[in-house]
C-alpha cells in the first residue's frame, strides 16, 4: 500500500484511527468481562464463605434444639434453666429431691426425718424440791420379759418449768429406775448406759448388785401434760418392790396423786 503522508489525507487516517481504536476498544470490553467474571466469582466465594460461617455458629441465645454447646442460656445442659446443672431452677437445686426442704435427708430443721421433726432428749436443769409429799407404791416385774414396767403419773407443766424426779427403793432393796416425757413426747431416761434416771444416788436400802437409784431435773419442751413412770429392773429373784416417788416443779414439791396406769411397759 502507497501512502502519501504529507498529505495527510483525513479519511484515510480516520480509517487507520478507526481500526487502531476498534481493537482497543475490543481488547477493553475483554478485559472488562474478564474484571466482571472475577468479581462475581469473589463475591460468590465470599456468599459461600458466609454460609459456612452461619451454619458453623448455630447454638446462640435462643436456640432449642442446643443440647451440648455452652454458650447458650436456655438451652439443656449448660446453663441456669435445664436440667443437670446447679441452679435454682433444675432437678439438683435448693428446691429439688436433695436440699434443705425435701423429705428423705437428714441435713435440715423442716423436713420430716431430722431431729426437730421427732421427739428429743431432754434438757437437764438446776432446781430440785425437798421431798416432802413423796408418793409410795409397788413396782412389780413381768416374768414373761425383760422389759421393765412402770407406774405411771401425770402431772401439768409449761415450756421451761423444771421437774425433779427421785425415786427410792424399798426394804427390798430392788434396783430402781424412772422416766419422764412431755406433751410433745421429748423424754429423759432409759438409756441402754443407765445414764439417765437410773443410778443417779445410792438407794435407802443398798442393791444386792450395787445399783443405785434414779434422781434428775430436766426442763419441759412443751407445755401440757407430762408423763413420769417409776418402775425396776427384773433381777431373776425380785418379782416386786416398794418405792417411793418425789416430785418437784420449779423447785416446789407437788403431789401428782395416784397412778393413771400400773405396772405396765413404756410405749
């Protein structure tokens, strides 16, 4: 091809212009597509990575089919509301089978097995009579058991008041014991060690075996009638005795007048 550029024909440096900015400009929009393709497959890629983000953070706040992330605070293991942790509201609590106010353990004042739910041993106390309306009768034995058996008295006392009880032998010089309980069946004596009401002094008439005789003061727990028996051990050889019962409230000696019951075992 002959070109005259001193010419500088415009029509045929359009036409060359033409062609030269044709290919840029194919060689632009290739480039553009290419740009765009890139773009959305970042976009896509970053959609994607977004996705697996999410399902890998399920187990939030409010989630309820969570049962082993520990994070949540409804969900079923881990935290104040489900059912195997130590919160006020599960099964394990202070409010459940094994606290403070449930009926099957022994840790408590209000629950119905404990201390304070049955009778009690009585408080020993200061104040004691001086005998001066003693009241006599017979102890016997049952030959069929062991058990002791005792004359029953009833006499009325408040919470607090202290009752002296001292029972004495006869010329038989039989081994003596005595037991006290109040209204609410809180007891003294009858201890398997002979402790209480038993061998507190030595008798009027000394023991064969050298046993002595049953003398205490304790105070009432509950206001109300108040029970005190008086009977002897069986020694194989002694089928009854005489005795002789004081009395005292607060230090006043009563007379708690005859037995309500006679010789019979302490229920």
């Amino acid at each position: 091809m002959t070109l005259d550029l001193s010419r500088r024909d415009g029509y045929k440096l359009l036409v060359v212009l033409t062609d030269w900015s044709d290919a840029r400009l194919t060689g632009d929009i290739t480039m553009q597509s290419i740009s765009l393709r890139l773009m959305a497959l970042l976009t896509l890629m970053l959609l994607l990575s977004s996705l697996v983000a999410c399902s890998t953070s399920r187990g939030g706040r409010g989630d309820d089919d969570d049962d082993d992330d520990d994070s949540a605070a409804t969900d079923d293991d881990d935290d104040a509301t489900d059912d195997d942790d130590d919160s006020a509201g599960d099964d394990d609590d202070a409010t459940d089978d094994d606290d403070a106010t449930d009926d099957d353990d022994d840790d408590d004042a209000t629950d119905d097995d404990d201390a304070a739910g049955g009778p009690v041993v009585l408080s020993t106390c200061g104040a004691v009579g001086n005998g001066s309306m003693p009241r006599t009768g017979q102890a016997v034995t049952d030959s069929n058991s062991s058990e002791p058996l005792f004359d029953i008295y009833n006499i009325m006392a408040q919470a607090g008041d202290c009752i002296w009880i001292k029972g004495d032998n006869g010329p038989e010089g039989a081994d003596m014991l005595a037991y006290i309980a109040d209204a609410g069946e809180n007891y003294y004596g009858l201890r398997q060690d002979f402790s209480q009401l038993d061998d507190e002094w030595d008798c009027t008439t000394p023991n064969a075996a050298g046993f002595g005789c049953p003398e205490a003061s304790v105070e009432v727990m509950v206001s109300g009638q108040v029970m005190i028996g008086i009977g002897m051990w069986d020694e194989g050889k002694m089928t009854s005795s005489n005795y002789t019962l004081n009395i005292a409230r607060n230090g006043n000696d009563i007379n708690p007048g005859a037995p309500v019951q006679s010789g019979v075992p302490i229920q």
